[in-house]
C-alpha cells in the first residue's frame, strides 16, 4: 500500500514575471510590463499540478530560510502537498526570471540557490518515503548527482519519470530507470547529443529509446505528443486547441498530470491525452502554479 500516489523530487523558485513585446538582442534595453511574482519551480509546479487533480501527493526539495521560502510552502500546504520533507536553508530561495511575449511563448532564466544545495544524502534520508510513493517524478533544476540517487533508491514497483530540464547528457543507469523520459524537441536533441536529428518525432522517440528508457513521450506543444514504448508501440496523441495566454509552467502540469494518472494504472497513451487536456487548461490563465486546474475543470474542457 503506497501513502503516496507521486512524490516530486526538485526545484522551488519564485518566478519574477515581465511581458515583453519581444525578447531584446544582445546590448539591447526593451521596456516590459509590471513585474509579476509567481510562485514557481518545476518540483514545486508539478507538487501543485498533482494535488489540484487529486493525487496524493508529497515534495521532496530545499528552499531559503526567507520570505520567499515561507510563502512557497504556504502555496504547496495550501494546494494539499505534504511538505514534511521540504528542508529549509543552506541558501537562498531560487529565483527564475521569465520574460513573456504576446504569443505566450517565454523565455526562463533560474538562479537555483537552495535547489543547488539539496543533495544525495538528502534522497537517502527521505527513502522511506520515496518507498511510500507509487510515481517519482524528477527534473534537472536539481543537482544531477541527486537525480542519481533518487534513482538508487527506488524500490521494485515505484515508476520513475523523469522531465531533463534543463536538458544535459544522462547516465545510463538514469535513462535506463525513466518510465518515461518526457521531453520537447530542444530536450530531445541535447539528450541524443546535439546532433541533427531531423523533423520526425517518431525517430527521435525511437533514438531515444535506443538509449535506455522503458517509454519515452515527445511533447509537441499546440501538435500534441508522441509517445512510445520499449515494445515498439507508438502513439501521437492530439492537442486541445485553445487560445495560450501564458505557457509558463504548461509542460509541469501535463508532467504531474501524466505521472498521476501512470500510477491510477492508465496506459501511457491514456496518461499523455490526459496529460495534454491539463496543460491546454493551464496555458489559457497566466502564472504557473496558480494556473494549474482541479480536476474538476479539466473534464469540462
């Protein structure tokens, strides 16, 4: 018996928004709107985006001894995450700086601070919980040495998912455990090593695969996703159109979405339609965490 249906293993920033017509050239000034502060994260936004649809759901992350720490374990308790194991201190809260032009599209840059300090030995001392929980999800706002052990831990039966953002080179043993490894094309080449992999998503989940991972699933933005499975079967899964105001956190809520409902025993192609229901809810409101729907709104979509 799991206690927990996904635990997330990452990140915990607060998000300083602008709007800008368009994003400025290298020396260039551009004036943009009031400044926005959300709270953000991709750990924490997928947390968020798991308890909204219900699922029970704990976070495993680091945050400041600081105002922003404080108000981003409100924002999760509020949203029904257990934060028992979110640890406090060694650093200030992370900060990402998002620019937002009129087509939604955004620009992110993150200083980690707390989140560069949560490290292997705190994996190790959470492994009761990582047992308790039926889905991992991770990112890469995190040391990757600490995705490592978050993959050495898991016990026979957890599913590993794993988003590479931002996008490195993995190890084996990490590939190997993701079930599945989610990426956007950007991820997808930076993973396959940056080589030119042409404009066939179906090859690229197929190199992909050859790398390691059970299943992988290619997000496609407002063309859907793919999604394949070491067993050779693969799927394109429609997108639900609708007018995007702001795509920031967008691909969080589908990886929390999709997560939750691998562990409620959906196939991987049942998940990702889910999946891309939630984030075309969550791309029609601006923020991130406060943009993720119940699940409720999600089936009057």
């Amino acid at each position: 018996m799991y206690d927990y249906d996904v635990l997330v293993v990452g990140s915990a920033n607060v998000d300083l928004v602008i709007g800008v017509e368009r994003r400025p050239a290298a020396g260039e000034t551009v004036l943009g709107s009031d400044l926005a502060v959300h709270l953000g994260g991709k750990g924490a936004n997928q947390a968020v985006a798991a308890a909204r649809l219900g699922a029970r759901t704990a976070l495993l992350a680091r945050v400041g001894d600081d105002a922003n720490g404080r108000l981003l374990l409100e924002s999760q308790r509020s949203a029904g995450v257990d934060t028992t194991s979110v640890l406090v201190g060694g650093a200030p809260t992370g900060v990402a700086l998002i620019t937002v032009d009129p087509s939604g599209d955004n620009s992110i840059v993150v200083s980690p601070g707390a989140n560069g300090r949560l490290t292997p030995e705190d994996v190790r001392a959470a492994g009761p919980l990582v047992r308790a929980s039926r889905v991992v999800s991770a990112q890469l706002e995190i040391p990757l040495e600490t995705v490592v052990e978050v993959v050495r831990q898991l016990p026979s039966g957890t599913r590993f998912v794993l988003n590479p953002s931002p996008p490195r080179a993995l190890p084996a043993e990490v590939l190997a455990a993701c079930d599945p490894l989610i990426v956007n094309e950007h991820e997808a080449r930076v993973i396959l090593g940056g080589e030119a992999i042409g404009d066939d998503p179906a090859a690229w989940a197929r190199e992909l695969l050859a790398s390691g991972p059970e299943s992988v699933v290619v997000t496609l933005g407002s063309q859907g996703a793919l999604v394949a499975s070491a067993e050779g079967e693969v799927v394109r899964v429609a997108s639900v159109q609708v007018e995007a105001v702001d795509t920031t956190g967008a691909g969080d809520s589908f990886t929390a979405a999709l997560a939750w409902k691998l562990g409620a025993g959906a196939s991987l192609a049942e998940a990702a339609a889910y999946a891309a229901r939630v984030g075309a809810v969550a791309v029609t409101r601006r923020g991130a965490q406060e943009s993720f729907p119940t699940a409720a709104e999600v089936e009057a979509l």
